[in-house]
C-alpha cells in the first residue's frame, strides 16, 4: 500500500469519527423528553439529610433513604421516595409532628403528598397518634386525609375506622365510619 493511500484512509476513519462525535450532541430538553418518555428519573438522591430554616429556626426537618426526581413531567411533576421518608415538623411554638411512611409520593404543582405501607403520624404536645396504611397529605391546607382503616390513639381513647380527616397537627379531627370504646366529657 502506498503512503497516500494510507494518509486517505486515516482521513475518511478520522472525519469519520469528527462526524459522529459531534452527530452525538442533544439539548438538555431531547434527553429530559427521552427519559420522561422512557418513565425515568431525571435524578437520584441518597440517604438524604434534610433541614429547613425560617428566619434561623429549623421547621421541617425530612430524612430518605432514596429519592427519585420526576421533576422533568410537564403535566404533573413528583418526587418519589420507595424507601421510605421521615418528615418532622416543628412549629414556632415547639409543637412538632412526625410523619412516617414506607414509601411517599409527592406531587410539585398540587403540593398533595401520598404517603403509604406502615404510616404513622404522631403529634408530640397532643400525644395523639394515627396509624394507617396510606394518607394523603394535602400540604397548601395542612390537612390530612384517607379512605383506609385506621386506628387512632389520643389520651383516653383509641378509635378504630374506615375514613378519617384531620388538621396537620391532629388537634382537630373528622372520623367516617368509627369503633371503639370512646371518653365523653360532661
């Protein structure tokens, strides 16, 4: 084989390869299609740590063991936590609830959480404490709701059911379909 020929065939392999790496380029918005089409995240977080300030105060304090991030949905944006979530919140006044679940789901545009499997939800001033196995947490109104059974402990009572409502604090609560033994005041 003679030099040029040689030389020609290092170019065509050369302009080659130059034409597919930049063939290979895409936009931010062709891969976040391509994975929203495909139903992946667009990110991963692990062993998530998280603490929420207002005004120098920690109100929301959340831990996860994973997080994945469908923020890249154009109807309808989420967040899922498949392993689990822990969220506590602690008002100016020091009252805090703690929300537990095995697995949440979290809508952006709505702020309308699903929380499921083993939840729990317990306001430490009150000594409330619900236990079900999904709820809704609606977090624009602070209110939680759920069509399931639960079971609900206060001071004197416990009241099981099949419906139930409440303020995010469980101060003040709604029951559906109730049993159980419960303390009237005079």
């Amino acid at each position: 084989m003679t030099k040029s020929i040689k030389n020609n065939i290092k170019n065509i392999a050369f302009i080659s390869l130059l034409a597919m790496f930049f063939s290979c380029t895409n936009s931010v918005k062709e891969v976040r299609d391509f994975l929203a089409d495909k139903n992946l995240p667009i990110g991963e977080a692990y062993n998530i740590n998280l603490r929420h300030t207002d005004s120098g105060r920690i109100d929301i304090k959340m831990k996860a063991k994973l997080m994945l991030d469908f923020s890249n949905r154009t109807k309808d944006p989420y967040s899922v936590f498949p392993k689990g979530i822990e969220i506590t919140t602690i008002n100016k006044d020091g009252d805090s609830i703690l929300i537990k679940g095995d697995y949440a789901k979290s809508f952006a545009k709505t702020e309308v959480s699903e929380i499921k499997h083993n939840v729990s939800i317990y306001n430490y001033a009150q000594k409330n404490r619900l236990e079900t196995n999904q709820i809704y947490w609606d977090q624009k109104t602070h209110y939680f709701f759920t069509e399931n059974k639960f079971t609900f402990y206060t001071l004197t009572d416990t009241i099981y059911g099949v419906g139930f409502e409440a303020t995010e604090d469980l101060k003040h609560w709604w029951v559906k379909n109730q049993t159980g033994v419960l303390t009237i005041k005079d």
